[in-house]
C-alpha cells in the first residue's frame, strides 16, 4: 500500500495519505474539507546497496558490503 502526498488547491495544505487500492478516490484536505486537491510527485524512496532494510538509509559501523573481511 503506496502512500502518496497530496497538495490542496484551495487552502495550500500538503498531506499525505495511505492508499489501499489504486481506483481509490482523491482524498478531500484535512484542514479545509475541499475536493480540489492534486497528487504530488514524490521523490522514490530507495536504499543504498549493502544497508539492512528498516535502517532508514543508515549502516550500523561494520555492516554492508565486505564488513568482516581483512
């Protein structure tokens, strides 16, 4: 499940939302209740080769590629 950040027309609030279903309706704003809201592009999230998944990006000293070798 994507979640994908939105910016409302009408008041300028950016958000973000969790989507179950790609068909799924355009979610109104938070703050003002409008309709008149675009999906935003969003940068990919990606993680460098060799980083533990859940790390958020970051190596732990002594992981990743070659950590234990001499």
């Amino acid at each position: 499940m994507p979640i994908y950040e939105y910016q409302c027309q009408a008041c300028g609030r950016r958000f973000e939302e969790l989507v179950f279903s790609a068909s799924a309706p355009t979610p109104d704003c938070p703050d003002c209740r409008s309709d008149k809201v675009e999906k935003l592009m969003s940068a990919a999230a990606v993680r460098p080769a060799g980083t533990p998944r859940g790390s958020g990006g970051f190596a732990p000293p002594g992981c990743g590629p070659g950590a234990g070798r001499r």
